[in-house]
C-alpha cells in the first residue's frame, strides 16, 4: 500500500542558494510570501526542515517550497534540510504527498495566537519584540494582546469567531452585557453593518451619560424629570417660551427654577454635552398665562400611531449621526489610498454638473476636504489648505479634487437627507456604495432616489 509520507534520510544544514525549488503543488508560492512571512524567516530562520532529494544535479524541493524560497530571499546562510531518496519514476506519489501536507495543515485561530501573544508577554517580550520575532504587524500584536486580557474578548474570539478587530472593539462595552450580545448577532449576521452599529452604540451611551448628568442637577433642585419630550404638538405640560408674566413678559428660565410645578426633560448629546427644557403644569398656579403661537397644538395625549412614528423618526435620527461618524471615518480611509477608483473622474465631473452647488459651498473654506485628507488648517479667510499638500504630493491632484468634490456633497447632508432624498445626494451615497462602503440602512432610505438624467 502507497503512503503519503517521505522515506527516512538525514538531516543537514545547507545554504538555501544552492537548493532547487522544484515543481510544487503550490504554484503561486512566491507571490504568497508576505512581508509578515519574510520577516520571521529572517528574525528566527526556518524552524520546521525542508524535505528534499537529493540527485547528480543537486538538492530540490519537495515539502517546504515557500520556506526555501523566503530563506534564499531575507538571504539565510543555512536552513535544515531532511534528505530523503528519490523516486523519480513516482511524480504521481510526489504530487499526492504535497497536497495531503498542504491540505491537513490546520491554521491557527485567532485564539490560539492571542494565547500564544500572552504568553510571550508573560516571557518579557515586548509588543515591538513579539511583532519582530513573530513576523506580524506591531498594530495586530497590541489589539491581540488587548483581547487577551479581556474575558469578554477572549470568549468572542473563542465562542463567536468573531475577528481580533470585532473583539477589541467590543471589549468597551463589556460592562453592557446586552450591547455586547446584540453586536455580536450583528458582527455574525451583518458585517457590513458592524460599524454602524458600533457608532450608535457609542452614541447612545455617551447621550445617556450627558443626559444623567443634566437630569441629577435638575432632580437636585425639586424639578420632575421627563423620560420622555412632550410631542412638538401636545398641550401639557406647557412650554416655557408659551408662558407669559402678569406684565405680559417671557418667562425666563432663572425665574422658575426650584419652583413647584416644574418639569424638565434633558437631551443628552453625543458630545456630551446636554440641554434642558423647560415646562410647567398649572402655569396660572405659578402667576403666568398662556399665549396661542398659532402651531395647532391638540389636547391629550398621542396617539399609538403618533408615538410609533415619533419613535421611528428618533430611531433614524440616531441612526443618521452614527452613519455620519462612520462614513466620514471610511471617506478619509478612502482618500489615503495610493490610487483612486477609475470612474473618479467621471464622478468628479458629474459632480461638478449636477450638484454644483453643492460642491461650490465647500469651496469658501474646503474644512471638510481638507480633514478628509488629513491637510492642516492655515490661518485667514482666504488662506488655500492645499497649496503646501500639492507642493508636497504633485502627484495628488487628483485626490485633492475628488476631496473637495465628496467633501462640498458630504457637508451639505444632514438629518434632513433621509427625511427628504435628494437625486444629488441618493447618487453620492450610491457612488460611495460602489467603491465599498456600506450603507446602513438610514442611508439606504436617503439613496433611494434616482437622479433624473437627460436621455
């Protein structure tokens, strides 16, 4: 019966110059060999021996071509090397040999090589010694390590699969255990949609945080706090700025505070600031009248419909900041690539057709281009960003157009662009989608609008 396996033979070091990388079941070994790779045959040499035979014509390859061939390019003096016999009548059994040993290597997990990161740390390695001695990117080695450290993100890695990227960023939340369940379905289910996810988690977290801290000093000072804003529409409890003085006066913020009466709902903001407004219950119990704005306002309560599509409206409300957060992220990502997309110039050219006055009101100061493309501001008015950029980059012209051109549509978007899509803005976000960005499902509702062509 055939085996796989290779006939005994000895062990010798030889300089991998002199070693024929014969043919290979792997045929595109050479353009396999990463940097990463490279760079650990050169800081730890070949650690697990090449099989080879030997003949009149020299040593050649037969297990171990990429090892051979990283040797002979990081420059090694010597490499191990096991010579067996050969058998140059049987290529049928050398060919069967090279996939059954290719194809039975089983890589390593994502947990396996954090273990093993911490292990080395655990040795005195540092990340830079790790990267070096292992082959792999400093970046990788320190999010490895971090994960490590983490139960939350060791188990992800383990129970999910989730990525060391995916862990990481989840380890934030992992004093939310419901956050971190419902982004893991989401990592597993929608990938594409991870980041979005991710940025309105933040969000919601640093609003609730603002929002608390805005509603302890309001609670400090007897005020009722709303869990809820009164609809733009409901009667009570009454608006501040609908109340009047016995002299016929606005009521000033200062003048109701610590009075009986009064409630405040807090808005929390994602920066982390907040801001209160103010209402009151029984305004004449307090002195003041109420005046009609001439808004319509109803009596009672809203209705099911009513608060489900309130609830809606705040939900994509949310949804769209945290989309902005994440496709401006990716736009400067995007625009630090060393080639651009090849319709670029089609785009930019459209762009400067149909959404012209779009593009033109980013012109006056071009901010946001210039923070996509990572350029420093200059001081004045009239200072050009990109003067000492081109100077510097001659060869970047055309990602300093297509910048201002994505950077003018990007800042004229808003809350209002899902509410109301735009042909100009429903093609921009479309663009963006063709050169693989993700469009949340916000985003989705804005580009639904087809620009209107002339045929």
């Amino acid at each position: 019966m055939t085996t796989a396996t290779a006939s005994a033979g000895v062990l010798e070091l030889i300089d991998p110059q002199t070693i024929d990388v014969a043919t290979n079941v792997r045929t595109a070994a050479e353009a396999s060999l990463d940097k990463e790779f490279l760079d650990s045959v050169s800081a730890n040499g070949v650690l697990v021996p090449i099989v080879a035979t030997r003949d009149e014509n020299g040593v050649h390859v037969r297990y171990g071509q990429r090892r051979t061939l990283a040797a002979q390019q990081v420059g090694l003096p010597s490499v191990p090397v096991y010579i067996v016999e050969a058998d140059a009548a049987d290529d049928a059994q050398r060919i069967v040999e090279q996939l059954v040993e290719n194809d039975q290597r089983q890589a390593l997990t994502d947990g396996d090589r954090i273990q093993a990161y911490k292990a080395l740390e655990l040795e005195g390695l540092s990340v830079t010694a790790i990267a070096k001695r292992t082959g792999t990117k400093r970046d990788k080695i320190k999010t490895g390590l971090t994960v490590a450290a983490s139960e939350t993100g060791t188990r992800l890695i383990a129970e999910t699969g989730m990525t060391l990227d995916q862990a990481a960023t989840l380890i934030e939340f992992e004093d939310a255990p419901d956050v971190v369940a419902t982004l893991t379905r989401i990592a597993n289910e929608e990938p594409g949609y991870f980041p979005h996810a991710v940025q309105r988690a933040r969000d919601e977290r640093a609003t609730a945080q603002a929002r608390e801290a805005g509603e302890q000093v309001e609670a400090a000072k007897g005020h009722r706090i709303l869990s809820e804003a009164p609809a733009w529409d409901a009667r009570t409890p009454y608006r501040l700025g609908d109340l009047r003085t016995s002299e016929g006066e606005r009521v000033s913020v200062d003048e109701i505070q610590g009075k009986d009466g009064v409630a405040v709902y807090v808005l929390g903001q994602r920066d982390g600031n907040h801001q209160v407004n103010y209402y009151v219950d029984e305004p004449e119990a307090l002195g003041y009248t109420v005046v009609d704005d001439g808004m319509g306002r109803k009596a009672g309560p809203m209705t099911d419909e009513e608060k489900a599509e309130r609830k809606q409206l705040i939900a994509n409300n949310k949804d769209w900041d945290a989309a902005e957060s994440v496709r401006r992220e990716w736009l400067a990502q995007f625009l630090g690539r060393k080639t651009l997309p090849k319709d670029s110039a089609q785009v930019i050219a459209r762009s400067l057709t149909e959404a012209r006055y779009l593009v033109a009101g980013e012109l006056s100061g071009n901010a946001l281009a210039a923070d996509l493309l990572g350029v420093e501001p200059v001081s004045g008015y009239y200072g050009d960003r990109f003067a000492d950029f081109l100077t510097a980059h001659p060869t970047k012209a055309g990602h300093v157009t297509l910048a201002i051109v994505l950077g003018g549509i990007e800042a004229s978007t808003g809350r209002t662009t899902w509410r109301s899509p735009r042909p100009e803005t429903a093609h921009y976000l479309q663009t963006l989608a063709g050169w693989g960005y993700t469009l949340s499902p916000v985003e989705q509702i804005a580009a639904t609008v087809e620009s209107t062509d002339t045929p």
